[in-house]
C-alpha cells in the first residue's frame, strides 16, 4: 500500500468516523437546553436537502461507497436534530409534511439525469443559503447558546479530507466545487 493510498483511506475513514457523531454535540446541546433558540429551522431543512442531493448524486453514478457513506449517517443525524427542532419549536405536526416532501424529493431527482445533475449544482447554492439562514438565525436571537461549536469544527474537518478524497478518487468537478464552498463557507462564516 503506497502513500497515497494510506492517506486515502485514513482521510476516508476518519471522515466516516466523525461524521458518526458530527451533529451528538448540537444534539447535546438542544436536549441540555430544552430549546431550539439560535438553531435555524431554514437552515436544517436546507442542509438536510443539499445532503439527500448529494447522496441520491452519488449513489446515481455509482461512486466508490467510502466517498459518500457518511451522508446516510448524517441525514439521520439532520432528521433527528430536525425532529428536535420542530418539537421545541412546537410545530411536530409539520414533520410528516417535511417526510413527504423529502421522500417524493429523492425519488423525483433520478426521474431524468439532468434532474438529478441539475440538482446536485444547485446543491451548493443551498449550502450556502443554508450557513446564511443559520447566521441570520442567529444575528436576529442574538443567541449562540444551542449552536455547536465543536459540530461547526467537525464539520469543517469533513469538508476538507472530503475535497481531498474527491481530487483522489472521482475527480467530480461539480462534487469538488461544492465540497470546497461548504468548507470556505464553514471556515469563514462558522
């Protein structure tokens, strides 16, 4: 196993590994407090979008599984933290629309390849609107309390040894463009 392939594999992994408990602190955070106060309910939903594009993106093409294993584990994070949200923000009843929408979502995207390459463009659009959303968020409550710290550096860890696994194995220049926007966007605005 030569270098390059050793440094795949730990970025791979260790990105898995993370991505394994990325949203525990945010999750921790809301529970400890009893409030989705400074948490975006917009900004949830959008990252929570441009995640089910990436991973319906991906497994569409058929990329190596270690390059986008960790958007299942996320999306199931983002559901949860989303479902934490909508309870503390006393709107439960809009979880079952939030489904609906999400799963006729998945299934619309590979109905036609330029929906789904289409999509995965406007992907990192909705990544960016979704740091934006959060920030607002928070400029406007004027509360950080709830907002993860050390999710937010996780994050960024992510993003990074994703756009390297990206340049190493598919070489996507709709992934990498996206991967790269995410991290700026988690390193200056986080």
């Amino acid at each position: 196993m030569g270098l390059e392939s050793l440094l795949l594999d730990v970025a791979n992994w260790s990105t898995i590994l993370v991505c394994g408990v990325l949203k525990v602190p945010q999750g921790a955070a809301l529970l400890a407090a009893k409030s989705a106060r400074g948490v975006s309910l917009e900004s949830l939903v959008l990252e929570l979008s441009g995640f089910l594009v990436c991973l319906r993106y991906m497994s569409y093409y058929n990329y190596p599984l270690p390059t986008y294993v960790e958007y299942p584990i996320i999306i199931v994070q983002d559901v949860i933290l989303l479902l934490f949200v909508l309870h503390y923000n006393g709107k439960m009843k809009h979880a079952l629309l939030y489904t609906v929408i999400f799963v006729a979502g998945w299934y619309i995207l590979t109905l036609q390849k330029w929906i789904v390459d289409l999509a995965m463009n406007l992907s990192t659009v909705i990544s960016a609107a979704s740091k934006l959303a959060q920030l607002r968020c928070l400029w406007q409550t004027r509360d950080s309390g709830q907002v993860s710290a050390t999710t937010w550096s996780l994050a960024t860890y992510t993003c990074a040894t994703r756009i390297f696994t990206t340049l190493m194995t598919t070489k996507d220049t709709t992934d990498f463009t996206r991967r790269h926007i995410e991290w700026m966007a988690r390193k200056y605005l986080g």
